[in-house]
C-alpha cells in the first residue's frame, strides 16, 4: 500500500478549528484514536482497501487514520498536508516510531492537492464535519481517485448520544455545551448521516453505511469527552455558550462519574457514521 495521508486546513465559517492545536487536544486526539480505532480498521476492510494500493488520507489528529491504512504493508511512498506545525512535527515522530518509511509532511489546502497519479482510495475520519463547503472538498478530491477506485469517510450523528445523555443531567449539560459550540463555529455534528446524500451529488452511488456507538461506565470515555470540553471552552466563552451551570471544571470527571454510577447509565463517546462507495468505472 502507497499511503498518502493529507490532514488538510479548512476554510469559511468554521476555518477556527474549534479544537484547537494544544498539546494537550494532541494527546486527547491518540487516546481517542486508540479507542475507534478497531471501527476504522473494519470500514477499510469493508471497502477493500488494503495491499498495494496508493490511499490518499484527509484525516484530522495525529496522523492515526493514515497509519492504520498503513500498518497491513509497509508503504512505499506518501504525503501528508497537516492543519499545523505541531500536529505534523507530532505525527512525523509518530509514523517514524512505528516503522512508516518514505513519507513527505505538508500543509496546504484541500481543494489544491495535486497527484502525479491516481489514487486507489481516499479516506478520512472526523474532517469533513469541520469544512465549509465538505461537498465541494469531495468534488475535488474524488477526481484524484481513479475508476473503481474508493472513498471511505466517518463522521459523527450526535442526535441519538443527545438523547440518551438526557437521562443524566450533568452529562447531558456537558454534551450540550460542546454541541452548541461546535454549532457556533460552524461545524456540522450531523455530517455522518449527510454523507448518503454527499455522495451521491459527486456522482458515487448510495454508499455502504454503518452507525457504531461504542457504550461503556469506563472513565476513559468521560475523560475524552471532557477534553474536547476543555479544548472549546474558550470558544464557547467567545461564543457566549452559557458555561456556569457545569460548575467546578476541576471536580466535574468527579461528578460525572458519580452520576453514571449512581444512575447505572453507559454513556458513548460519539457515534461514528462509516461509509463507503466506488468510483464507477465509466
């Protein structure tokens, strides 16, 4: 497999990446990664990407994505545009301790990537709901796929985790918060399910489609979910994303878990929306 992850800047209305680029939304990125990895593993197993192919990766993070296509087969070549400095010096230490060889680390715009040759795959997890305009990105880069070729995205649907977080107040006031800031910096939490229409606009058939929400008391789940907390909070100050019902910032993991326990709820980190199609021959 020729690799050729590309973690691309985005642009318009939700170009202030509501994350942001601090170390510690770098460490929160791996630990979430770790955790989803096993339902990215599965979607490129559904959509046939594996040996020898060149793939071509828009993901955001730590280059997590990009080194689970690559992990079956050392790649031969590849390149990857990153959204910041220290995201791309992060993941050039990543990828070289994991053995991936021969990688070039850009940064650069989505809508200019330019490939000497056709790719076998493009992929990417959790980008395009951060993007303006995510149907022209597709536009753009499923011309660099060749026929027959796939495109293989995961993106989030947060209504349902919503709606289950209800039954625990403190819980549901923290997803809240964050789904109302990702509102006001223009991102789109429903991106997951608008990828069947996505799709077809660009001219692929309906994709292969699958909604994974993994369920668990594990403090490991609160604890990444109050880290994207952490990572928006001075967005959702900016944006005037009513804070103060959350009380203490330092004991809130604290009185999250007890309400979990106390309730015997499960809670999900985000529910990941798979979904996949082939470029048609003709």
């Amino acid at each position: 497999m020729t690799a050729t992850p590309v973690n691309e800047k985005m642009r318009g209305p939700a170009s202030d990446y509501a994350l942001g680029y601090s170390e510690s939304e770098h460490e929160r990125l791996i630990r979430q990664a770790a955790l989803i990895a096993p339902i990215t593993e599965r979607l490129f197993r559904e959509a046939g990407i594996g040996p020898g192919q060149r793939v071509l990766d828009l993901g955001s993070g730590m280059g997590d994505v990009f080194m689970l296509a690559a992990m079956p087969v050392r790649p031969r070549s590849g390149r990857w545009r990153g959204r910041d400095a220290g995201s791309i010096a992060r993941a050039k230490v990543r990828v070289t301790e994991a053995g991936l060889r021969n990688l070039t680390f850009t940064q650069g715009d989505v809508n200019q990537i330019v490939g000497d040759q056709p790719f076998d795959a493009i992929v990417g997890r959790f980008i395009l709901m951060f993007l303006s305009d995510p149907l022209s990105v597709l536009k753009s880069v499923a011309r660099l796929v060749r026929p027959g070729g796939v495109l293989a995205f995961q993106e989030p649907s947060w209504a349902g985790m919503l709606a289950m977080a209800m039954r625990l107040p403190l819980w549901s006031c923290v997803r809240s918060t964050i789904h109302e800031t990702f509102l006001h910096a223009g991102a789109n939490p429903e991106m997951g399910l608008d990828l069947h229409s996505k799709f077809q606009q660009i001219g692929l058939t309906a994709p292969s489609m699958r909604l994974d929400m993994l369920l668990s008391t594990d403090a490991r789940f609160t604890g990444i979910v109050l880290g994207v907390l952490c990572s928006i909070r001075p967005l959702a100050e900016k944006c005037g994303v009513f804070l103060a019902e959350l009380g203490d910032f330092d004991t809130l993991p604290e009185r999250i878990q007890s309400e979990i326990t106390a309730t015997g709820a499960v809670v999900s980190v985000v529910p990941i929306v798979s979904a996949w199609s082939r470029k048609p021959e003709h």
